[in-house]
C-alpha cells in the first residue's frame, strides 16, 4: 500500500463563491489550481476519495471539490512522509498564489491550496502522474 504525497491539478471552469467548513467563505477565480496533501495510509485511496463529489466533507479541499466547477484534471504523486507536503507546499508558494489557510489547519504553511498560472512547478517537484 503506498503512502505519501499527491498533487491534484484541479480546475475551476468559472468564479465560485465556496464555503469551506471554519475557514468560511472563500472566492476562487476561474483557473488552474494546485492542492497539496498527504495520505500516510492508503494514498489510493485518498485519491479516489477527491474523484467523489457527493460525500461528507471533512477537509477543506472537500468544499472546493463538492462545487460542480471544480474538477480535478490531474494528480501527482511522491513517496515521501508528511514532513515532505509541507516542503512541497512552501515551494509552490513561491510561484503560485496562496488560498490562506486552506488545507494548513495544522501547520505553519500560508496554504496548500495555490493559484498557478502554469505547470512549472512540475519542473522542480520529483512528482509523478498518476494515471487514472
Ligand atoms: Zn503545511
């Protein structure tokens, strides 16, 4: 069973206003965005949990993800422990613009949920695709 980090390339196909859980309200711009977490159990199934709209929300990524124009194109993955989401996040914050606090309730980190403009942070991350 492979544990560790994965990347979800999701787009939002128009602007959305989304509640997300204690974090409250949050605008989403239309565009690409990069989420970043970990599974330290089962990543598959983790994985497989985002693809599902109808379901109990727990994280905030369920929120975003919950909306009909949030979907997710790609995901990326990395074995690594929980130590490494974090490094990862920090990285994608120096191109991308941070969702403040999103999926960082238990870290030090601005986000784990950025606005990107490209994919170029595939070019620094030891990420790979995973196909669906
Ligand atoms: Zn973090």
């Amino acid at each position: 069973m492979m544990k560790g980090i994965y990347l979800l390339l999701i787009s939002v196909n128009k602007k959305i206003t989304v509640k997300v859980g204690a974090l409250g309200t949050a605008i989403f711009d239309k565009g690409l965005y990069v989420y970043v977490g970990s599974a330290q159990r089962s990543l598959h199934k983790r994985i497989a949990r985002h693809f599902k709209r109808d379901k109990r929300k727990f994280w905030h990524i369920d929120y975003l993800l919950s909306n009909d124009a949030a979907e997710i194109l790609k995901v990326y993955v990395k074995e690594a422990d929980k130590k490494e989401e974090c490094r990862i996040a920090e990285k994608i914050n120096a191109t991308g613009i941070p969702i403040k606090g999103f999926g960082a309730c238990d870290c030090e980190c601005r986000s784990h949920l950025f606005k990107i403009g490209n994919l170029s942070f595939l070019r620094y991350l030891q990420v790979k695709e995973l196909s669906q």
